[in-house]
C-alpha cells in the first residue's frame, strides 16, 4: 500500500473512529438515529448493542490501520501483537452487535440483508485472520486481515456513498438500501486486489 495511500487511509480511520464519540454529548436523534422509530430508541437491548457496535467498530479502525505499515511489524513486533488483540476484541462484540441490529436497518430487508451479511463476512474474516496466525500462516493472516479490515472501512465508504446517493435517489430510503451493501463489496474487491498484490510483494 502507497504511502499516501496509507494517509488517507489513517485520516479517514481518525476521523471516522472517533465520530462515535459524537453521540455520547448530542441527543437520540442525532446521524442515522433520526430515521429510527422512537419505540426502538427506547428499547435498552438495541441501545447497548447500538452503542456497541459504534463505539468498538470505530476503536477497530483506529486500531486497525497501523497494522498495514510493513515497518510496524518489522520493528514492534510486540505493540503489532497487541494492537491486534484489541482489534480482534473489537470486532468480536462490534460486529455480533452489529449482526443483531441488521435486522433493524432502516429500508427493510433488502438494508438488513446487507447490513447483516457484512457482520457476518467482518467476523468471519478476522476469526480467520486469527486462527491464521496462531497457526503461524503469516501470508494467510495478511490476507484475512487485508478482508476484514476492508469490511471494518464499510464505516468510512457508507458515511461517503450516503449523502451522494440521497441527493443523487432525492431519497433517503432507496439511498439507504443501496450503501447496505454499496458500502463494503466494492471494500472487498480492493481487499482481493491488495491481497493478490500482497503475496507478490510482503513488504507492502
């Protein structure tokens, strides 16, 4: 991955990781929350799995795109170790969570099939990514975790793809259907480019 590449990739990381924070000071109805009925507002269960999933989904970009400097690897081998520990905690919980409020998604099934998919592909390729490198596939690891990563950025890609798609639609709910899956398999392309790329050349 390109240096500036990798700059971009950290600011968006920063800047969207952190957003979540931004709920915990304004009211309910602030971002997405404004399209949701209030009896689900109200309902604790999905209040905690919603807090969840922000809260441990962003700490997993912010933890997780450190993770693709070849330097960093090389030279903290350590510091690698952890930060992969919470980002694989992280995704555990944020994507369980996030698995439960799929079928809550705002645009019906058609946003809840792609939101709930995406939960399960971002937990499978991090358990892979995992059980990788317990096994010591070093090459293995990379590319699950190139995988799990890109659908960790559906955060990032949905809060771009969004707004271009509601003024482009003039409407919100087709947009919405849409980015449930726009947001993470083009993701997941680029994840299958960069892996490809990746086995050729490990110092990426």
């Amino acid at each position: 991955m390109k240096k500036a590449s990798r700059l971009l990739l950290a600011v968006l990381a920063l800047i969207v990781g952190l957003y979540p924070l931004i709920y915990l000071v304004l009211d309910s109805r602030f971002g997405l929350l404004r399209s949701k009925p209030e009896a689900l507002l109200q309902d604790p269960l999905w209040s905690v799995a919603f807090y969840v999933h922000i809260m441990l989904g962003g700490l997993a970009l912010l933890t997780g795109w450190p993770q693709f400097s070849f330097q960093l690897r090389t030279g903290y081998p350590m510091l690698h170790r952890r930060l992969g520990q919470v980002y694989v905690v992280s995704v555990l919980f944020s994507a369980l969570a996030g698995f439960y409020l799929g079928f809550y998604a705002t645009g019906g099934w058609i946003a809840s099939a792609g939101f709930v998919t995406l939960s399960l592909v971002w937990l499978g390729t991090t358990l892979l990514a995992f059980t990788s490198i317990r096994r010591r596939q070093v090459m293995a690891h990379q590319g699950w975790m190139m995988y799990s990563y890109a659908a960790c950025c559906a955060a990032i890609t949905l809060r771009i793809w969004l707004p271009l798609l509601t003024i482009g639609f003039g409407d919100f709910y087709k947009a919405y259907r849409l980015v449930a899956w726009l947001c993470w398999v083009p993701n997941m392309l680029v994840a299958y480019s960069l892996a490809n790329r990746a086995k050729k050349n490990p110092a990426m």
